[in-house]
C-alpha cells in the first residue's frame, strides 16, 4: 500500500504512503458536520457503518501503525536499539537525573517496563544510576558518555515519529483526538486498559 522513504544523505527517518481516496471522501468531507449530540453527519446520513468511512478510518490507523512498525526496525537495525530504548536515551538527554517513576509518567508506560528498558541500556553502557541525593533510594538516571553518542548518531526523531507527530499537534486536535478515539474504544467494548502503559509493537521488556 505505501513504502517508506529513507534518507541516505541524512540521519532522519521519514515515511510515506500515499491512499487512493475514494470520491465520497473529497465530497464528503465539505459536509461534514457535527450535530448538537456530538455524534457526526455526512450530508444526511449519519456515520455508522455506511459507505466508505469505515474502510477508510481502517486505511488510516494501518498506515500509523506500518510507519512505526517500520521506524523502529529502522532503528534497531542502525543503532542496536529498540524504538523504546532510544525514547528513554532521548529523555535523558532532554533532563538529566530523571527518577525512574519520572522517566515511566513522561513515556506513559508502567514503571516496570521503564526499570526494564533501563536495565538493557545499562548493560549496554548507555545510561548510569547515581544515588546523589541524602535519601540512598532516590535513583537519578543519566546518560553515560557512549549513550551520548549513541544519541547524536542514530536517526530523529528520537522519541519515536508517534510520539513526535503527536507532540507537534495542537491541544484542541489532540483533545478532538483522544474524544473520538474514545468512543472507538467503547463500541470495541475494550474493559482492559493495561494496554494503554505499554509501548506499541514491542515486548513488554524491550
């Protein structure tokens, strides 16, 4: 359906994929209204599985998911890290001493899968613990010199391109966002949110 395009000449991942649009989404979209009930109408008809919105919303959510599937890989195979191990390499490196439940609120991820992810990277020799507070439990996490390189040599964005994409948008289309998406998870009738602290597409342990 779409191919990713890497930049050989530079250190940046990018991605594209092209959809052909059926004419009912060129048509469509100028009348596209939303109704005093928050529910949404395609000229006269409302939006519940008719036409093609349905395939269409699906195109779209496989084309979010190729191009991260397809960045990480990208990633590991130029760097010898996850997507996940590289997110935490670029936090790090955004606020030195981060605590490990910091580093878990700012990936949104369990603290465990954070504890896990550092474990591999100090193996690594990409991140090191210090203890530098009076309280010896506080843990402050820094990069060490190789992780540092490790950084400024492997592709951007760094946070992963999700993550990046989501950070550039604005607050009232993030809001629209996550309103809508909600309501796909309750017609999905999805009890389990364990999920929504884990990385997409890798091991809880990556």
């Amino acid at each position: 359906m779409g191919q990713s395009r890497r930049n050989s000449g530079g250190n940046n991942f990018s991605y594209s994929d092209k959809i052909d649009m059926p004419d009912a989404f060129h048509d469509g979209i100028e009348d596209m209204k939303v109704q005093s009930d928050g529910t949404t109408a395609v000229g006269s008809a409302t939006t519940t599985n008719q036409g093609p919105w349905p395939r269409e919303v699906l195109k779209r959510f496989r084309m979010i998911f190729r191009a991260v599937q397809q960045h990480s890989h990208w990633v590991e195979s130029r760097a010898g890290v996850s997507s996940a191990q590289l997110w935490v390499l670029w936090e790090l490196a955004q606020k030195p001493g981060l605590r490990v439940t910091e580093l878990a609120r700012a990936m949104a991820v369990h603290q465990s899968t954070a504890s896990n992810l550092l474990e591999k990277l100090a193996k690594k020799g990409l991140v090191r613990r210090e203890r530098i507070s009076e309280d010896q439990r506080v843990v402050n996490l820094y990069l060490t010199d190789i992780g540092r390189e490790t950084l400024m040599r492997i592709p951007k964005p760094a946070q992963g391109i999700l993550q990046h994409a989501l950070l550039s948008l604005p607050e009232e289309t993030l809001f629209s966002i996550a309103r809508d998406l909600d309501v796909l998870i309750a017609e999905m009738n999805i009890k389990d949110d364990r999920g929504a602290l884990e990385p997409i597409g890798i091991a809880k342990d990556s």
